[in-house]
C-alpha cells in the first residue's frame, strides 16, 4: 500500500484478511436473452468495478426475470437519490461514472465524480453562449454593413466585373459566420473565453478593411493573404479550447463530437487555411510580376473570381461538416 | 434425465436473488454453482436503495439494513487533509424509504440470501458445474457434472446464466461481450486498520488519476480498501 493516494488516507493497517487485484471492464452482452437462455448480471454486463449492486426493474415488460447489474462507486449518490424514479434520468445518471474512457484519459477522478453538471453550471454554460452566438452575428453584421458600403461604388459605376471581388467578400462573411456558430455550438461553455474574443473581434476587423479595398488587387490580395495568417493563428489558439473540452468529455456523444471537430481543425491548420494563404499569396505575387496582365488588362477579376469560388468549395465544406455535427451536437445536449 | 421448471447457473447475488425470487412466486428453481462454498470477502459491498425497494417485496430489507452500515458521510480528502463532506445520510430523502447509502459485503449478503432460500427449502447445488447445454423453441437440454464426477442432463424451459463475468453459459451461447478491460489496475483489501478515516463513514482519497477509498464493515471493526493506481490507457483487447 505504496500509493499516495492510500498514504494520504493515514491508515495504520493492522491485519490484511483479503487482498486482491482487479481490472476495470466496460463490457456488455450483445444480448441479454437467445431464445431460452437468458444472461443475467455480470454475465450480461459489467460496467465498472463492482462495488456496489443493485437490481433494476426490468426494461421490458415481457421480461419477467429481475434483472441484475452491478454499478461503480460514483453512483452512490445519484443512484440513491434517483432509483425510486426509475425514470430516464435515474438511469442516465447511473450510466454517467460507468464511461471508463474518462478514466482511459487520465482523467483525475475527482473530475470524473463531478461529471454530473450542476443545473448552475449548464445555466452559466447557456449564458455564454449567448453571447457568443449574439457577438458572433453582431460583428458579422458589422463586416456585412462595410461590404454593402462599397459594394455601393460597384453598382453605382455598373462595374459588373468588380461584382467578383463582392461575391467573395460576401462569401468571407458567410464563412466567418457559419464557422464561428458551428465553433460556439460546439465548444463554448462557462468560462467565457476573452482570449479567443478579442482575437476573433480584430479579426472582423481584419475583413473590414479587407471590404474596403474592392478594386484594388495588390491591397485586397495583400490583406488576403494576412488575414489567412490570422485566421490560421485563430484556428490553432481554439486548439487549447478544443482539448479542454476533450479532456472534460465523458458521454460518448461528446467524444465523439470533440473528436470530429479536432480532426477538422487539424485539416484547416494543416491544409485548407495554408492552401489559402498560398493561393493568396501566389495572386499577389503574379500582379507584382505581371502588372501588365493583371493589373492593365484587368485579369485581376478572374484572380477575384478564382478566390470566391475556392470560397464556395469551403463553404460546401462548412455545411458538410455540420452536417455531421449536428446529430452529436443534439446528442451531448441531451445528456 | 431430470426435469426443472427453472435452471440457474451461478450462486452469486444475482443467482440467489433470481432463485428467491422465483420460488417465493412459486416456481421451483435449481441452482447449481461449481464452487465448493459461498464468498468469504466483501467483495460488491455497497446495496443501494433501489435494491432495499426490492428487498421489502420480499421481505427481506430489514434485515439486510441492519446487517449493514449506513453510511453517514462521503469524506473527500486531498493532500492528507480532508477537503469536503458529502453527507448521505438522507441523500433520497422523500424519494425513498431508504434515503441512504448502505455497505452489506457481499460475503454477508449471499449468507442471507442463502439463508432465505434454505427456509424455503431450496439447496444451492455446490460443485456442480455446467457442461454444456442444447437449446430449441421448445427448451434446454442442459449436461451438468456433479459433485461426485458423474454427469447428469437437465431439461429445462428456462436457462439463466448468472455465472459472471467469464460465463460459461454465455460462452456456450455464442453470445459475444464486446468493449474491453482498461490497463487501470484496481486493488481491494479488507483489513483491520487505525486512523482517522478507520470510522463508520465512507473516506475517498483523490490523487490526479489515482483515488482510494476505505468503506466501514460491520464485524470486528474492519475496513475495506480499494484504491487504484494509474488510470490506464485503453482498453487492452476488443472482446
């Protein structure tokens, strides 16, 4: 009894009368009954080390037999406090300690036993939300308002080949928009992040001035390119959020939520936002090499064009992908 | 060949309760278990209340109550000090006529059961093991070896596999128990010790990935440990 854990304990250990090693299993029967041979207990299911046990009712009518099932030492509480219900939320919350994959992560065990959200916390979790998504349609309200301001110039001059450098401006909004919802529905809680705000407030702020350079190639391809930077910054800073969430993950649903947004953060870090900035870059680029070309004879308007439709291809994608998410997003809200 | 209404395979509490529970609804039962004798340690040792619900409809919980130890508070300790106190006592309190967290050990608990079923004049069939067994819409034909080596076959409408974790009737069966066993090594002990956290009150220590807790017993003042050491990583084998 070297461990820390027990040392702390100050136990003066007189007589051992036991003493045995155990695993912790998370494993449960493909089915609990095959015709006429039914499984009961841990033969059927074994969720967590067996401490504790306790016979449900059974889930189906038909099913005469009481049903046996051990539970894990969290469920004291919950369990004692919710098992005459034999509502939803008893079992939801007997389920809760019995995700080991917590455990699987290193998790301390005192988070573990705090799984359970206090109705406090989720109505702090709620508030900032709010205010993100609020922030988050302001600010692009705010961006939209300097883009319907020059693209006013385009219409009033009947300049239909500057309206390429207005799609992709609007196609910047509806990206940043859809990004940062999907981002808030996903991963936003208590505590509210200022870090990721002010980084993401000067980042409209970046597509403000980016608006008002319709029709200047060099500036609008120069600010592209530095606000892919930015962005590609923001994206890797919303790492750290993103692997707090993970860590607090416990339902399967939210892990495989966190899982699915991790994996798209890495693809945008490691190759749409790069493509992006590299498509940028190689546009200013050819107008400093070809003024003549592109700047002259006006070939800078496809350059516009090419950027808005690599626009379109990722928002495709941002609908795609959230697509995906909203079934696990409804999932983790359901817990 | 011998006919019985019911065969349940494995004497554990989940054997046991399904045996008392059959019989006292008047259907007879055999159950057979490949042990010599019940547990002798605490082993699954805390009851909870819904089981206590249960209990009562069989007219048991009094007893099992007082064979245990109620537990009044959760002691949270951290760094050798003790950091929060859950109190338990009525943690279901108007949710339950038994609004608190029991500890009965296993041991103790099978004992009982035990106890009730031979009142009602059922044997729990020591060292007898199940063999294999043939199943159809119409029942089990079930191959068991008896304590003196001979074997015997079963027929039977009904085959409970109450045979734990490694169940042979499972396996018979062919059905497949999927997930795994995590890396994280769980330790349990009963033993007779001194210090604060040597009281009737349930002591949690929580130490990063680690925690140990030290649950009160009944007889001779003892305690039952069970800490861990590092959560692991992953399970180690699907199925």
């Amino acid at each position: 009894m070297k461990d820390q854990a027990v040392e702390h304990l100050k136990i003066a250990v007189t007589k051992v009368n036991w003493f045995s090693t155990y695993r912790v299993h998370h494993r449960v029967a493909d089915s609990f009954r095959r015709g006429r041979i039914f499984l009961l207990g841990d033969a059927a299911h074994q969720p967590t080390p067996g401490i504790m046990w306790s016979i449900k009712p059974p889930p189906h009518r038909h099913e005469f037999a009481p049903t046996v099932f051990r539970y894990g030492i969290f469920c004291i509480g919950f369990a004692a406090a919710n098992d005459p219900l034999t509502s939803r939320e008893s079992v939801r919350l007997e389920i809760v300690p019995i995700c080991s994959r917590s455990l699987n992560r290193r998790q301390s065990l005192a988070k573990f036993a705090l799984v359970r959200r206090s109705s406090a916390r989720r109505e702090l979790d709620t508030t900032v939300l709010n205010i993100e998504l609020t922030l988050a349609s302001i600010i692009q309200g705010v961006a939209l308002y300097f883009l319907i301001d020059n693209a006013r110039n385009v219409v009033a001059l009947r300049d239909l080949r500057s309206t390429a450098y207005v799609a992709a401006g609007l196609c910047v909004i509806f990206i940043f928009w859809s990004r940062s919802i999907i981002h808030t529905l996903t991963l936003i809680a208590w505590p509210l992040e200022f870090g990721h705000n002010f980084f993401y407030i000067a980042c409209t702020l970046g597509e403000s001035v980016l608006f008002t350079c319709i029709g200047r190639p060099k500036a609008w391809f120069g600010l592209s390119t530095a606000y892919a930077a930015v962005v590609w910054l923001l994206f890797l800073y919303d790492l750290r959020l993103l692997r707090t969430r993970a860590r607090e993950a416990c339902t399967d649903a939210e892990l495989r939520l966190y899982g699915a947004a991790t994996a798209d953060q890495w693809l945008n870090i490691r190759l749409l936002i790069p493509a992006l900035f590299a498509f940028n870059l190689a546009c200013l680029i050819a107008i400093y090499l070809r003024p003549v070309l592109f700047l002259n004879r006006g070939a800078h308007y496809y350059l516009c064009a090419a950027q808005a439709a690599g626009f379109v291809v990722y928002l495709w994608y941002v609908t795609r992908f959230f697509a995906t998410l909203a079934p696990l997003i409804a999932a983790t809200r359901e817990e | 060949m011998s006919e019985t209404p019911v065969l349940i395979v494995g004497a554990g509490p989940t054997g046991l309760v399904l045996a008392l529970w059959l019989t006292r609804c008047g259907v007879a039962v055999r159950l057979i278990d490949k042990t010599v004798e019940a547990g002798t340690t605490s082993r699954a040792l805390a009851v909870q209340a819904r089981t206590l619900e249960f209990y009562r409809q069989l007219g048991i919980d009094q007893e099992v109550v007082a064979g245990g130890v109620k537990i009044s508070n959760l002691n949270l300790w951290v760094r050798g000090r003790i950091a929060a106190r859950v109190s338990l006592e009525d943690i279901g309190q108007g949710l339950s006529p038994f609004s608190f967290v029991l500890v009965f050990p296993q041991d103790a608990h099978e004992r009982l059961l035990i106890k009730h079923l031979v009142e009602l004049g059922v044997r729990v069939e020591r060292q007898t093991e199940l063999l294999d067994f043939r199943s159809d819409e119409k029942g089990v034909e079930a191959r068991l070896k008896l304590p003196n080596g001979s074997q015997e076959i079963v027929a039977t409408p009904f085959l409970f596999g109450c045979d734990g974790a490694s169940s042979s009737v499972r396996e018979i069966s062919g059905i497949g128990f999927p997930r795994g066993t995590y890396s994280g090594r769980f330790y349990v002990a009963d033993v007779e010790a001194r210090g604060p956290a040597t009281d009737d009150q349930l002591h949690a220590d929580l130490e990063g990935a680690d925690f140990a807790l030290v649950f009160p017993l009944k007889e001779k003042r003892t305690h039952s440990t069970r800490w861990s050491n590092r959560g692991g990583e992953g399970p180690s084998a699907d199925v």
